[in-house]
C-alpha cells in the first residue's frame, strides 16, 4: 500500500511539475511577443507620402523645375533623419534603352523646404517642398516613365515616393 501511495505522489509531483513547466512556457512565450514588438519599434522607419507637385519650364533656356511637396512621418520609436533626398527620372531613349537620371534636390527659394539633413523624431512628421532644376539633365523629346523621390535616411534605408500626376505652371505676365 505504500509504494502506491509513494507511486501516486510521484505521479502527482510530476504532474504539478509537467503544470507549471506550461505555464512558464505560456508567459516566456508572451514575453517573447512583447519584446519582439518593441524591438519592431525601435527599428528606424520612415514613411514618405506625396502631396502635391508640379513643374514650371522657363520660357527662354527651356529648362524645367519640378516641384514636389512631400509629407514624411517617423512611427518609430527611434529618432531618425532625412540624409539624402533624390528625384530619379527613368526614361527610354530612342532605341528602347532605359535610363536614370538622378537629381539632387536644390533649396526652395522661400524656405518653406525640406532641408537635408533634417531630423525626424520618433513618433513625428515634418512636411514641404522639394525643388529639383532638371536643366539639360533630359535630353529634349524623350519619353519619361517614372518619376521617383528617393528619400535615405540616416540609417541609409531608402523611402520611395511615386509622384501621381504633375501639372505644368506658367508664370503669369503683368501687363
């Protein structure tokens, strides 16, 4: 009678045992989850998002100016910051070959711009304009397939932004 007695409190023993052994696995798997979310968190993120553009081409060099305004948010819980900002114009030449053009960004004459480099803090959003003097980078008559800002941040991960539609502005005579 004994060694049952003996047998079913080792059989109890180990099955509080197997019991809390669960458990501990339970909560060490949720507390995995948890950290691995915060560490999602502090991942460097930024998110470009276009608002608005246009170009406006000046009537005796034939040059064009694109201008964009661009929205840029930080959901990380890291601070970040804008280290490059770049308009890729892919276009084909007359032979079908594509190229990329790759134009740094000038200082919108009136300050309201985004200026490179520019912290983003975490959790923060910044927003304006961004002026690229495309000059004679385009040879004339070519067929432009995209335009694309490139946006690097500080970590060196790349934020592209797809312009949907840019309307040309002329600049209005006084009479």
């Amino acid at each position: 009678m004994d060694s049952i007695r003996a047998f079913f409190t080792d059989q109890a023993i180990a099955v509080i045992a197997l019991l809390f052994s669960f458990a501990s696995l339970f909560f060490s798997w949720k507390q995995h989850l948890l950290s691995h979310a915060q560490e999602r968190r502090r991942r460097p993120l930024l998110i470009a998002e276009y608002l608005e553009g246009h170009f406006e081409t000046d009537r005796i060099s034939c040059a064009r100016t694109c201008y964009f305004r661009l929205g840029v948010r930080n959901p990380s819980d890291s601070d970040n910051a804008l280290a490059r900002l770049e308009l890729a114009i892919h276009y084909r030449l007359e032979d079908g070959t594509k190229i990329v053009a790759r134009i740094a960004v000038s200082e919108p004459p009136d300050g309201m711009g985004l200026v490179i480099p520019q912290r983003v803090g975490a959790h923060e959003a910044i927003a304006g304009w961004c002026r690229f003097e495309l000059g004679t980078a385009l040879p004339a008559g070519r067929h432009i397939d995209t335009y694309l800002i490139e946006i690097t941040d500080s970590h060196g991960l790349l934020a592209v932004v797809e312009p949907i539609l840019l309307s040309e502005r002329a600049d209005v005579e006084q009479v």
